[in-house]
C-alpha cells in the first residue's frame, strides 16, 4: 500500500514525507511502538516522534496506553470530511488573497486613470489658447491642411459632415482608413444629417475581396433607406468628400509605391470644389444603381 502514487497523493493533501509513510505503516498494523514505526516506515526515530505528534494532532493516528506507548490509524474515511473542510478553508483563503488582490489593482488602475484625465485637461488648459492664437494669423496656404492619422482624418470627416448645410458628395473605396465600427458611427451620423434636410449622394468603388462584400452592400443599402443616393462603380480614381461645393477632403494615391495613401488633404477653396464637383457629377453619371449587384 506503501506506493509512490498513495504517497504523493498524501503529501498533496497536505502531510510530509515522515508523516506520509508512518500513516501508511499505522495502516497496515493494528497497534505499533515508535521502533517498529521507525522501522516499518523507514523514518528516523526522533523524525518519527515528531511526526506521529502532527498526526495526532491531526486526527489521523491515537495513542495506546500502556507499559509501551503504542500507535494506531484513525479510519481514513474519517478524515474525508476534515480534509474537505481545510481544502475549502484553503480555497477561500485563496480567493480572498486574490479578490484583495483584484481591488489594489483596480484600485491602482482608477487612480492612474483619474490622474492621466487630470493632466491631460491641464495640459489643453495651457495649450488651447496657443491654438486659438494661432489660427488668427493667416499665410498664403491656411486654405490647405494635411493630417496623416487615421482617427484624425475620420473626426475631420465627422466634424465636416457635422457643419454641412446642403450638400455632400463623395467618393468612396477600399481600403478604408478606420474600423467597421467607425463606419457604422459615420452612417448613424448621415442619418441624423439627412434627416436634418443634408443632400447626400455617394458613389462606391465595388470591392475585390469577396468576404467583404456582403456587409459593405449591407453598409450601402442602411445609407439609402435613411435617404442617401448611391451608385457603384468598379473603379474610383480616389477618395473624395465634397462639403457644400465650398470644402474638399481626399486621398490620392501614392505615385511611387501605387499604395493608398492614408494622407489626408483637407482644401477650403470654392474654384476647386466646384471643379472637383464636376468631376464628381461625370462619374455619377456613368455610375449604376447599387441594386444592379444582386441581380
């Protein structure tokens, strides 16, 4: 019975080796003395002392009185519920330890968080009227801005569409700049815009990878029924948005590479805007309803 796997199942619960291999022994007698324990067990006889002491406290094993103090086991099934009752004491402890960890933590996490808001606040407190100083003076190309972020050309868009009084116009291709999540707050927007009385007509440049086509027609169809006008083509020749033929926000594409940029040019100047308004107005024209793709 004395085996590696009882023995190392013993020590997991929680006993040593000395004490492990002397409850073994104790099973396999009735009564024992400390030499035979010793013996028996293999265990030194001042380490056996020891360890019957722990198992005695412990419930596992009760003394004989008498002439020559003698040992025996307490029943194993005994000791099933006290083992229970440590293990769960133990797992308690555990998850307590790691719940007081979690809140430090947490805890830390607020602070850190609350602090990084504050500072940032200040340091827009201190740099804001720098800004707005700035943009009172004026040079020869204030009408020309470049912004190179993805996030930052979105919010441009958004704040663009935001002031649009009549009319918006736009091309549209892959790959896009910013999350599906961000398209669909883009589309949310249109449809408060369009419902505020905004013209919006757009054409798509159809898409090559096939896994996306079925939410970017999805995208498409939400756009219409909230009141855009939307053809497709096969080909763009870049991404364009044209705000009240007064602002023009677009991407080319980079001539050395052939890559799309993600360089954003952002121009408020009415000759182009109408011109480029023009160029929109031919496409249109040699566009096709978007529908033409699901027959």
């Amino acid at each position: 019975m004395n085996t590696p796997v009882t023995l190392s199942t013993l020590k997991n619960l929680g006993l040593t080796s000395y004490e492990a291999k002397i409850y073994l022994t104790l099973l396999e007698r009735n009564t024992l003395t400390v030499p035979e324990i010793s013996r028996l067990a293999q265990v030194p006889r001042p380490s056996a002392y020891e360890a019957l002491d722990k198992l005695m406290s412990k419930g596992m094993c009760i003394s004989k009185p008498g002439h020559t103090k003698k040992y025996s086991a307490s029943d194993p099934t005994v000791l099933q519920e006290r083992f229970f009752v440590e293990a769960g004491k133990s797992m308690e402890a555990e998850l307590q330890q790691l719940e007081n960890s979690f809140k430090e933590k947490q805890k830390e996490i607020l602070e850190k968080n609350s602090s990084l808001k504050q500072n940032i606040g200040k340091v827009i407190e201190e740099l804001r009227p720098q800004y707005e100083n700035s943009r009172e003076a004026t040079g020869p190309l204030d009408y020309i801005g470049i912004i190179k972020d993805p996030y930052q050309i979105h919010k441009r868009f958004m704040q663009l569409a935001d002031q649009a009084k009549e009319e918006m116009l736009g091309f549209t291709k892959p790959p896009y700049t910013v999350s599906k999540e961000k398209l669909t707050e883009q589309t949310e927007q249109q449809a408060q815009l369009l419902r505020r009385g905004l013209k919006i007509r757009v054409i798509y440049e159809i898409p090559q990878d096939k896994e996306e086509f079925e939410w970017w027609f999805n995208d498409i169809d939400a756009n219409v029924k909230y009141g855009e006008e939307a053809r497709v083509m096969k080909e763009l020749p870049m991404k364009m948005s044209i705000f009240d033929s007064r602002i023009v926000i677009f991407a080319l594409e980079d001539p050395v590479s052939k890559q799309p940029s993600l360089t954003a040019q952002v121009i408020e100047h009415r000759a182009l805007a109408k011109g480029l308004k023009a160029l929109f107005q031919t496409f249109w024209d040699r566009a096709e309803d978007y529908h033409i793709l699901r027959d």
